[in-house]
C-alpha cells in the first residue's frame, strides 16, 4: 500500500526538495517510507541522496527506510547514489544505518506483478 492517510506524492516532492516538516508529516499520516511509485520509481530515501538532503534522510531512515532498498530504476542503492553524487556526510549516515557495500539482490518490478 502507498500510503495511508498521507499522500506519497507529496512526500516525494519534499523529499526532492529539501522539505524535512512535510516529509515528517506524511510519514505521520501512514506513507509508506519504502514506496516506489510505478510513475518514479525511486524511493524518497534515494531521491533525497541524489539532491544532498541529509535531514531528509536522517528523518527516513529513523522512520525505517531500508539503507539498502535498490531503486526500481537503473537498480541504484541509497549507499551507491551516495557515491556517485559524492555525498560523504550522506555516505557514513546510511552505512551508520547498515547500508552495505555491496548491491543486493533482488526480483525485477514486473516479475512481481506478472506471473513468471
């Protein structure tokens, strides 16, 4: 599920942008920390390491984002997003977190919704 009460949307865009009460927000009404909208297929916890926004993170992560969850797009990890846009302060924050070197495996999004 999406989201609860919350509007995941919305918390994505906050996400992107920085704003740390709205991303506070929507996690309070029932969105899903984890969701990757089939439109974006990221998760709010890579967007917010791709643009720098260490608060953002910090408040995802402590609300149970998983430091490890691969974007459904281009398979990108929090820790490898960190890399790549050369986030040092983001980078020791999700290994703080357990995010792990190396890339996990996973199933492809649409091998979980077609039959394979």
């Amino acid at each position: 599920m999406a989201s609860g009460g919350g509007d995941w949307k919305d918390m994505y865009q906050a996400a992107e942008r920085g704003d740390v009460a709205c991303v506070r927000f929507h996690l309070s009404e029932g969105v899903d920390v984890d969701y990757q909208h089939p439109e974006v297929m990221l998760s709010a916890l890579v967007t917010s390491v791709i643009q720098g926004h260490t608060e953002v993170a910090r408040v995802l992560l402590i609300h149970g984002a998983n430091p490890n969850l691969p974007a459904e797009l281009g398979n990108l990890t929090p820790l490898q997003a960190a890399q790549k846009y050369e986030r040092a302060e983001l980078k020791k924050l999700l290994q703080t977190f357990g995010a792990a070197e190396a890339p996990p495996t996973r199933t492809r999004f649409w091998e979980r919704w077609l039959p394979v």
